[in-house]
C-alpha cells in the first residue's frame, strides 16, 4: 500500500523553539544551514523528520539505518536499502510525504492563478488545447492539476524534471487521469485530490492500493 502523510508548519518562533527538542542528527544541522530561508529551513527540515518518523514507526527501521543518498538528478532514496521507497513535497504551509515498496512520487501545490506562460514553455500540445477550451478560473484549477500529476510522475520516474515535462501527456476521462508515455510502457497509478481545502495533491505509483487518507502529524509528533 502507498501510505500519505502530512505535516503543517508552524509559526517562527515556535519552531525555533521546537528544534532543540528534535533528536539530535546531523542531517537537521546541515539542513538549518543550507535552507534559503526560513520557510524553506522549515519545509526540509519537517520533511525530513516527517520521513524519520514514518520510517521508525510505519517500517520498523532503527534511526541509524536512515542515512539518506540522492540519485543523478536529486531524488533522494534509503543508502544502503531497497525498501521502501518514498517522496516528499512542500507548498506554503504543508509538508508531505509518500511512502510505498515500489518508486513513488508525490507533488502538492497551493492553488493560485495560473500562469499560462509556463504551460506553454513545458505542456504538451493536446494538454495546451485542453486548457484554451477553458474559461478563466477553470483554466486556472485544471493547470495545477495537471502540473501536480505531470510533477509527480516524473518524481516517480526518478527523473524529476530533468526530463521535458512536454515528452508525455497527461489527460483526463470519465473522472480518471491518465498518462500516455511511449518512454515508459510500465503501468502507473494515478491519485489526485484537494487537500485542506486550498491544496491540491497528486500521487504516481507503481502500485494500485493507494492510501484513501492523508495521515496528518503535529510537529510534537516528530519529537523523537
């Protein structure tokens, strides 16, 4: 099964003063240094502990055993561990992750104006055409679907978006997404839903028993 979960920010101050209750790691400390900003800080480093905690409790590893590597273009994945596979995400106020034995790829997005520039630069065409069908605000919704979709399949792929977003197509029938891709003859589940109303969030997987529900953490969860 393909198990979501989710973790919220929290307000400056109180994560400055949740860190030092966090486990001492290193990966933390080089995380804290290297974030862009704040906002950014938070994201990686609750993204990470989200990953620590499913990984002790959902798969029984013990923290030693969570050394994380990265591939060629940046999907990070178990050193030294076949299983399982998993993906993290972020967008304002929401960390997520998902966790599955076969590669996995997940993509939140807040919902905003769409700008449709960018579908132009790394949509395909019949993607293109479906959205200049659209009126305004439909347009708007249905770029970020399909750009959470096309995200994270290229995630599950591994590939992240080193590969064109435009190389395959993603599209919509009878309440299903579907992707056509003759570089990956490989069956790929999809899952798209709105998440905390203002969200959308979209899973690629190599396997069809998705998780109905996002399990969502309090930071104090992660305290371990």
């Amino acid at each position: 099964m393909v198990k979501l979960f989710a973790i919220k920010t929290v307000g400056e101050d109180d994560f400055q003063g949740f860190i030092p209750k966090v486990q001492p790691d290193k990966r933390i400390q080089e995380l804290l240094h290297r974030g862009r900003n704040k906002l950014a800080a938070q994201h990686n480093i609750l993204g990470y502990l989200l990953m620590r905690k499913v990984l002790i409790s959902q798969y029984q590893l013990h923290p030693d055993e969570i050394v994380i590597a990265v591939n060629e273009h940046s999907k990070p994945y178990l050193s030294g561990k076949s299983l399982p596979h998993f993906n993290l995400s972020h967008s304002g106020e929401w960390v997520v992750g998902a966790f599955s034995e076969k590669p996995i790829g997940i993509d939140i997005e807040k919902i905003k104006r769409a700008n449709l520039q960018v579908a132009e630069r790394f949509f395909s065409l019949p993607e293109i055409r479906f959205l200049n069908e659209l009126n305004e605000v439909e347009r708007d919704l249905w770029f970020l679907k399909f750009w959470t979709i096309k995200e994270s399949y290229l995630k599950a792929l591994g590939t992240g978006l080193s590969r064109s977003m435009s190389s395959f197509v993603a599209s919509y029938h009878d309440g299903v997404f579907q992707i056509t891709d003759d570089e990956n003859p490989e069956k790929i589940f999809l899952d798209h839903r709105v998440f905390e109303q203002n969200y959308l969030v979209s899973v690629s997987a190599y396997e069809p028993d998705i998780q109905n529900e996002i399990v969502i953490y309090d930071v104090t969860d992660l305290i371990a």
